[in-house]
C-alpha cells in the first residue's frame, strides 16, 4: 500500500484550487489526473520578465514589466472596439489595451489613481504605446514576484498557460521531502540536488540552459524514473526466477523428424537460440525468454522445435499471434511439419465457430491435440488444456504483460517463449524487457540475396510501372503497399482501392487487393491466391506488416515512404529478399519531404540491419515515437529521454543489480528510500515482489 506520506500528491488535481472538473480533463491529458503527475511536466521554455523599462524606453515587441500609475478608463462605445486604460510613468504614457473586457473586473485589478505593475509585450502604433492584454497585473508588492522568470509549459487546446502554471505552482510545495535513496557518493560524485530541490529547480528556470535535458538536476529526476524503472524489472525478475517451474526434456524423436523433413539446415544462430532454449526447459526454473530476430530470420522453426520439447514430454503448447494472418500463416508452416512428425496442430481464432470450435476445444482439452496456433481467442476463458507446458508469444509488443501471465495461467509452471521482430535498440531492451533472457538471431539463412532499395519521388510513377511489368515477364510477386494516410483505415482503404483499379487497367486481373477490413476468409483468398501466383500484384493496406511469407515475391512497392515509421518500412521489406531470387524495394516519397524524413529514407537505402535502423531511427526520433510506445507496450518515460540519458539507463540497471544482491528485502533506512521511490514512480506492482521473510 502507498504509504501516508505520499498521500497528498497522488490525490487528484481537482484538490488543488482553481482546478475544476474541465481544467482537471485537460490536465489529464497532458501530465495525468494526480497532482504528482504535475511535478513531472516539465517547462519547454521560458519567459523573461525581468526587464522592466520605463515607458518610453520599453522597445517594441518586448516583453517588459513596467510600474505605472492608473490614470483614466476609457470604456469603448461599442462592443467590437477595445477598452482602453491609460497609464504614465514619469517618461511618459501608455495604454493598456483590453478587447470583450469586463469593465467591473478591470476598475478592480486597475482602479484609477492607484500604481500598478503590469508586465507583456509593449507595441508601438503610430505614436501611441501600447500593451494589450498584459500577461499579469499586480499592486507594487507583487513586483519581486511578476518581475521574475517565468516557466513555460506544453499546453493544450483549452488549457492556458496562466491556469496550468497555477495548478503546477499550487502542486510544488505539496511535494513532501523524502530520505535519500541514492548512494550518498554517486550523487555526491556527479552533484545532484535532493529530489525535491531537483523539482523545485526544474521548474524555475532563469535561463535557455537551464531547460537543457543535461542539467544535474534533470539528470538527477531521469536517474530516479530509471532506477524505479530498472529496481521494479529487477523485483520482477527474481520473482519470475523464483517461481515453481518444470523440468522438460524431450527426447528428440519428434524434433529429429521434423529436422529431417525441413529441406535445409538451421543457421548457427538458429541452433544457438535452440539450445539456449532447450536448456531452460530443461532446467527447473521458470523460462522467460525472448527470441529477438529480425524479420525473414527463421523464429518460427525454432519455435516449432522448442515446443516440440514440450510435446515429446508429455506437455502441450500453443503459439499466440496478434493478427489472424500471422495465425494462418504459422499454422500453414507448422501444419505439414507436425504431420510430418505425426502430432496435431490445429488452429483457434475469432473465426472458429459453432461446432468446428467445440470439437478443437475438445481436442485441446482431452490432450489430442499437442500444438495450438491462434490469436487472443486463445486465452479467452473456456479455453482448456490437457496439459499446457510451454507458450509462444509471436510480436509480444502487440500484447501485454497482463495477456502473458493470462496465457502462463491456462497451465501449470508455463514456459513462456517470447518472439519479437522488432529490432528492439540495447538501451530500449533494457526498459522493456528486462526481465527476461534473451536469445537472438543475428544471421539470415544462407542464400538470401541483398535487397536493393531505392528511394524514387512519386512523380515517377511511371518507370515504377514499367519496372513492374518487366518484372511480371518473370515468375515474380509484387506488393504494392498503399500509404498511410490518416490514423483512419476508411481513409486509407480509399487510396488502396485506387490504387488497386488503376493497376488492374494496366495489369488485369491479376492484380488483388487485401486491406483490414475485409472478412477473414476473403482475405485468406486473396492471400493464398498471391502466394500461389494467380495474383501477381498485391495491393494492400499495412495490413501484411507482420509475419507474411511469400518466397516468390521480389518487389516491395511502398507509397508515401515518409510517412512510414523506419521499424515499419523495414518490416515491409522484410516481406520480400525470402527467396533465392534477387528483390528489389522501391520507397515512393511525396513531394514537400522535410530533411528528417530524407535522412530517415536513407538510412534504409544503405542498411538491411534492423538494429542499425533501429538506432539510428532512436537517434532521429527520440524513444517514445520510435515504435509507437502506446501499442509497443514499452514504458514511456517522462523526464528521462533516452537518446541523452542512455548513460544513466546503464547505471541505474547496474544499481538495481547490487541493491537487490546486497539488500533483497529492501531493509534498514535506503530500502525503506527505495521501497519510497517505487510508490512515487507508480510502481506499486512491483513492490509485491519484494522478498519477504
Ligand atoms: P521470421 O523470423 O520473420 O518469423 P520466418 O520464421 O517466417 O521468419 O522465416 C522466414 C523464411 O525463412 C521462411 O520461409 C522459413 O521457412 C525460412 N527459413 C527459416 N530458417 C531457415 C534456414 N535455416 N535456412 C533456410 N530458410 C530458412
Ligand atoms: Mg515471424
């Protein structure tokens, strides 16, 4: 349970005054609905109200803070004419400038005869100076406070500055203080402020680097969001680690069938990751593993073959896939080489209905069937098994942690073997994934020739064409991927459909087109017609993102490049280079590209290696918006930035390490600190991890 202290600053940002129910929503959306949420969001600028002129030597279009004494109102005659207040110093006058203003209002902040600080932005029109709607007003004693530095936050739409500074302003001095979780030398060694002067400084800036993400007192806030980050992985971690498991050991016969009907040979990569694997079950422990390949590099055999372990023990196992294409597609790999080694392999998705599904549900249940293929309908409730061993989770980042443990529950002491193709940068896999093991694929299977890609404005459309018919001359495939137009399927389907009649005038009907939203079955069609070469051209939304394989095709079309992610574009060429043939990828860019995309395109015209991409595109881009952090399930985080505080992620990681070796109960005061830092990073989860007894 969070403890007493922090109370306070995780109750709701309405608690705070001038905070109501439409101001709290749209602080919500930017920082979050706690007030310690407010503490996180940090100022993007500044504004420099230290200045303070006098009237006639205030320049024109600066902000300044000028004191002056209120001479006269001047209400306006009509509505659509501004009301106007003069003022004067002894240099001269101004006027204060004021449109659909409340007269009642104004005469109370500006009464006439009194002095008054006003502070914003002096203009010059004709000879008349003039600051209209001044940004504060205040009475002489306020001077020390308007004539300051003021912080400028994110903002939006609805959410002034003035509003959120005073909900941020009212939130600071509710930060409690806290006994220190660092190691007293490390923060010494690199002068970091406490937490709580971290956050004060943080929000009081007094000049442009003082909003660096490099300063010690940020540095020292991303220290802390990594460590909690790193020391919940790590609970986490050990406790996996220290959960019931199984050993398994199979006996080989089903695998050495299998191995004999695949027509080539495992890489050496591939048997590596195969006996990391194969140790793990073997071992009592729980295995939690990750198989990191890129895309085209062979996960799914040594998928096939581990869960053929699990299968020659006596156990079953499944494989989870996030779209009913990838599902179909497994099923197709797997199918005649679970034949070959005489097990059942079947498959359950959304589309399995009615009676076929009673029977497949049957069959998992009573054990008959040893491997199931299938997306989330796997590990909705009502599916049993016999004897559930092991789990596959193809594309985790599509699923949660949450759909692990679901799947993990469905048996007992679950193998969980975890697949992503997404080429995953080290400092990022650190923040993810940290609390599994990880076996990686880091060749292809010999004979794959290199891509060529090329990045060709769309105004070429033509020679694109023409390529496209020289190469139906051949045996080739072709997809034609449609662009992103929108986050709005409707929207893209059009451009898709298009696209696809176009080509049909030129090409016949061999060219298909296969989008999202068609119905399963008719994508199955469109899908095996390509796959066996009825269809030539495919056009398709991003829908063939992941997983589809189709030897045969050697053109990837894609239009609008630019609008792609990097990760995305280079999972799209995945699809194609799969056979013996050489490919070719064609990145159609629009006109207006800005330099980032530019670079971004070429770093994929010069590199196939998904992590060189990878690190490049975080190099770009920034963590957050590399893979899309929303649906890649990895965390986001709101003060570290980790194309600048990578260093720190190492650190905090190595820290976490030896706290746990040294003090795994988190016991005496820097426990207790520790246990602190958790809660206030909102990982209460974790701290049920944490050794007791
Ligand atoms: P991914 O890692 O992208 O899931 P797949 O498992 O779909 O890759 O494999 C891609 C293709 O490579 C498939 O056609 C598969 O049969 C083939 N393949 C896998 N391993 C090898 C290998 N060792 N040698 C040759 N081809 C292989
Ligand atoms: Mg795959």
């Amino acid at each position: 349970m969070r403890p007493e202290i922090l109370f306070p600053i995780f109750a709701p940002v309405t608690s705070l005054k001038g905070v109501g129910p439409r101001i709290a929503k749209l602080i919500e959306g930017i920082a979050g609905p706690h007030i310690a949420d407010l503490f996180w969001h940090l100022p993007s600028g500044l504004i420099d109200r230290r200045f303070a002129p006098r009237i006639a030597d205030a320049p024109s279009g600066v902000i300044a803070t000028i004191t002056v004494d209120v001479v006269s109102h001047h209400p306006p005659p009509n509505r659509r004419l501004p009301y106007k207040i003069t003022c004067e110093d002894e240099t001269g006058r101004m006027s204060l400038v004021f449109f659909h203003a409340r007269a009642d209002y104004l005469n109370n902040i500006l009464p006439e005869g009194e002095t008054r600080v006003v502070s914003g932005k002096v203009e010059r029109f004709n000879d008349e100076i003039q600051m209209a709607h001044p940004d504060h007003v205040g009475t002489p004693a306020e001077r020390d406070k308007l004539q300051a530095v003021e912080p400028v936050y994110p903002l939006t739409q609805g959410l002034s500055l003035k509003v959120l500074s005073k909900a941020i302003g009212a939130a600071l001095p509710l930060a409690p203080d806290l006994s220190e979780w660092l190691d007293p030398a490390f923060k010494k060694k690199h002068s970091w402020p406490a937490w709580r002067e971290s956050l004060e400084i943080l929000h009081s800036p007094e000049t442009e680097d003082d909003l660096s993400p490099e300063t010690p007192a940020r540095c020292r806030l991303a220290y802390d969001e990594l460590l909690a980050n790193q020391l919940a992985l790590a609970l986490v971690r050990t406790h996996m680690r220290r959960q019931r498991g199984r050993s398994t050991t199979g006996t080989g016969v089903l695998r050495n069938k299998v191995l004999a009907a695949l027509p080539w040979r495992l890489t050496d990569s591939q048997s590596r990751a195969l006996d990391e694997i194969t140790a793990d079950m073997a071992s009592d422990a729980r295995m939690h593993r990750l198989l990191q390949g890129d895309v085209g590099s062979g996960k799914t055999v040594v998928a096939l073959l581990s869960m053929l372990a699990a299968v020659e023990d006596g156990g079953q196992a499944v494989i989870l896939a996030p779209t009913e294409i990838l599902a179909r597609q497994h099923l197709a790999t797997i199918a005649p080489l679970a034949e070959a080694a005489g097990i059942r392999a079947e498959i359950l998705t959304g589309r399995e209905k009615g009676r076929n599904r009673d029977g497949i549900l049957a069959r998992l249940a009573d054990g008959t069937t040893s491997i199931a293929v299938g997306t989330h309908a796997l590990i909705q409730t009502g599916v049993e098994f016999d004897k559930l061993t092991m789990a596959v989770i193809d594309e985790q980042h599509r699923f949660g942690v949450h759909q692990r443990l679901l799947l993990a529950e469905k048996g007992a002491a679950v193998d969980i073997l975890v697949m992503t193709a997404t080429p995953i940068p080290r400092t990022l896999m650190l923040t993810a994934y940290g609390d599994m093991e990880v076996s990686k694929l880091s060749e292809k299977p010999a004979g794959r020739q290199p891509i060529d890609t090329r990045t060709i404005p769309l105004s070429r459309l033509s020679e694109v064409t023409a390529a496209v018919r020289r190469a139906l001359e051949t045996d080739a495939r072709i997809y034609w991927v449609c662009p992103l137009v929108e986050e709005s399927e409707k929207i893209d389907l059009s451009a898709a459909e298009d696209r696809a009649e176009q080509l049909r005038r030129q090409f016949g009907d061999r060219v298909m087109l296969v989008h999202g939203r068609m119905k399963g079955a008719d994508k199955d069609k469109v899908m095996a017609a390509f796959a066996e070469g009825s269809a030539r051209i495919l056009v398709a939304t991003t829908v063939i993102e992941v997983g589809v394989d189709v030897p045969e095709a050697t053109i990837m079309v894609v239009e609008h490049a630019e609008r792609f992610g990097l990760a995305q574009l280079h999972q799209l060429r995945g699809r194609i280079g799969r056979g013996d043939k050489p490919s070719t990828c064609l990145l159609l860019y629009g006109g207006g590209m800005t330099e980032t995309a530019r670079s971004r395109l070429k770093i994929l015209r010069d590199s196939e290696d998904g992590f060189r991409i990878a690190e490049e595109d975080l190099r770009l881009r920034g963590a957050g918006e590399l893979l899309g952090t929303r649906q890649s399930g990895l965390p986001e985080f709101r003060i570290a930035d980790l194309t600048v505080h990578d260093g720190l992620l190492a650190a905090a990681r190595d820290d976490a390490q030896l706290i746990l070796n040294r003090n795994p109960g988190l016991r005496d005061e820097r426990g207790e600190a520790l246990r602190m830092l958790l809660y206030l990073f909102e990982r209460d989860a974790a701290v049920r991890f944490i050794r007791s007894g």
